[in-house]
C-alpha cells in the first residue's frame, strides 16, 4: 500500500496536541510495515499531481483496477480504463514530487519534536 499525505493535513491540529500526536505515531508506525509507504507532499510544492483533488487506486480480488475520488458531498468510482490510466500515471508523478518514504518519516518525526 502507498499513501502520500499533503503536509497541510499533518500540520492541522484537530483533536488538539494529544490527538495530533498520536495520529503522527501512528502514521509513523503504518510507514514501517513491510508492505506499506507513506509520503509526505510538501507545503512548497508550487505545483503536483494532485491540485485535482484527491483519489484512490484499487486493485479488485478480480484483477481490475479501479479508481475511487469523494470532494465534499459528491462520491465517484471510476471504472474506465483509460480514465483510470491518467489517475495511475497522475499518482505516479505524485509520487515522484513528494518526500521519500524515508524523508516522510523524519519529517513526521520533526513535526512530533515541534507539538
């Protein structure tokens, strides 16, 4: 599993210290699972894949790919192929603009030093 977290989301104190805190222990605790990555997208990115708004790839138990975005009140799953290869390729360029998995973490961790 792959996720990147734009850095506004890990900076947004809902919940207060306490609960921020443990949502970055816990996002630091998922990246180190052997199947997982997390990546951080920085504030300072001018530009990235996702300006779009944000979405979700699927691989289904029957082998097809799927792609799944919800902004605000309005839910969609996308099913066609060709659709679905732009998401791909959009997560792909996100991907390569966002912090490494190993970067994300320290980041993580410095976020962690500053509450």
């Amino acid at each position: 599993m792959s996720f990147i977290i734009e850095e506004a989301v890990l900076r947004r104190p809902i919940g207060g210290a306490t609960v921020m805190r443990g949502a970055l222990e816990r996002i630091l605790a998922i990246g180190r699972l052997r199947s997982v990555e997390v990546q951080v997208m920085p504030i300072g990115r001018e530009d990235n894949g996702a300006l779009g708004g944000p979405f979700t790839l699927i691989d289904t138990d029957k082998g097809q790919r799927i792609a799944y975005a919800e902004i605000q009140d309005d839910s969609r799953l996308y099913t066609d192929t060709t659709y679905v290869r732009t998401l791909e390729a959009r997560y792909g360029i996100l991907r390569s603009q966002a912090l490494t998995p190993h970067e994300s973490s320290a980041f993580i961790e410095q976020l962690m030093g500053e509450a």
